[in-house]
C-alpha cells in the first residue's frame, strides 16, 4: 500500500495534508518508509527489520534508519531555534527591567531623602517606609504589566506559528509570566526600599541643615 499525499510543505501545528492511499504498484514511488513499533529498544530490533525487507527483496537498500524520537527533533528543528531566540531575548528583556526599576526606586529614594527623614523623625518606622517603597514599586510593576499583556494579545497572530500544541493565550504561561515578572520587579525593588528604610533621620537632617 502507498501514500499520495499533497506536496505542499506543511508546518508543525497545520492542519494534516489531503492523504490518499494506494496500492504501491499503482503509485510508485522512489522510496518508501516502513515504520514499526516496538516495545524494546531500536538497536534490538533492528537487526530483524533488516532480515525481513531482505527477505522481500534482497536489492532493496534500508536507509535513514531513525527513532520517532529523532524524527520528532529534526520535524521541529526549524521551530525550537526561534523559540531559544526569543527566550535570549526574554531573559535580556527580564535584566533590563529589573535593572531599569531598579535606577528608578533609587532615584525616587535619594530625591525623597529629605521627606524621608522627616516622616522617620516624626514617627514613621522603617517597615512603613520600606512598604511605602514597594507599594510604588507594585505600582509600577503593576502598569508594566498591562503593557506587557496588550502587546503580547497583540502579537498573538506571529506566536501562533512558533507555537505547536500550546496556545498563544495559554493561561498557565501568561500566569507564570506575570507572577515572575511581579517576583522580580519586587526583587530589584526591595534594595532601594530597604536603603530607604536604613535612613538616620538625625544624620539626613542634620547633613541637609
């Protein structure tokens, strides 16, 4: 029995070509692929699979010889490089935003000393500065965020072909991307908050007198 199938390329994740079956004699072809499933390891069986297509025709050469496995990683090859790509590119993505808030919070922390000092003078206890800092950390966390998912709902026709069995709009993955990304936003937060909170108000009013 053989295969006609349509000769245009599919993808990982189309939808299955037209397939019409034949009988080989009818629709010859210049090679054909046998697959066998086997409960035991390929190099075992190997040996057997080369006995019986020798013994329909010794001429015939057995060739590319292969596990699904391997099949599997040379059939998504073209899709697994651009994902690496993007995840490089994430991951950088990831550095720069927690170095960016970062430089923002400390910033925000070295201009607002002065206020600082004097709300610690008048009472305020350190955790109230240190939650005051984080909370305009969420904050901004919070609005990078809602850009970020615009974008990404906005870019869902391009992943869509990068993507195979998973989709775009996965709610596990945008979970797991927010939470992360909120995790490290906080991370990159929580040092100019906790230097915040370290501030003398005598000594900081004392140097800005």
């Amino acid at each position: 029995m053989g295969v006609i199938r349509n000769e245009r390329v599919s993808w990982p994740g189309d939808p299955d070509p037209p397939v019409v079956y034949a009988a080989l004699a009818q629709a010859p072809a210049a090679s054909v692929k046998i697959v066998v499933r086997t409960a035991v390891a390929a190099a075992t069986v190997m040996p057997a699979i080369r006995e019986a297509v020798r013994g329909v025709d010794p001429n015939l050469p057995l060739a590319d010889v292969a596990t699904m496995e391997q099949v599997r990683a040379r059939t998504f090859a073209g899709t697994s490089r651009p994902a690496g790509l993007i995840g490089v590119f994430a991951a950088i993505a990831v550095l720069l935003t927690a170095i960016g808030l970062y430089g923002v919070l400390a910033q925000a922390v070295t201009q607002r000393r002065r206020e600082i000092g004097i709300r610690m003078a008048l009472g305020a206890a350190s955790s109230d500065v240190l939650r005051q800092v984080l909370w305009s950390a969420l904050r901004l966390i919070t609005a990078g965020l809602g850009l970020g998912l615009l974008g990404a709902f906005a870019l869902t026709r391009v992943m869509k072909s990068l993507l195979f069995e998973v989709s775009p709009l996965d709610p596990v993955a945008f979970t797991a991307a927010c939470v992360s990304m909120a995790v490290v936003g906080l991370l990159a937060g929580f040092v100019p908050a906790s230097r915040a909170a370290k501030i003398d108000p005598v000594v900081m009013l004392r140097d800005e007198g």
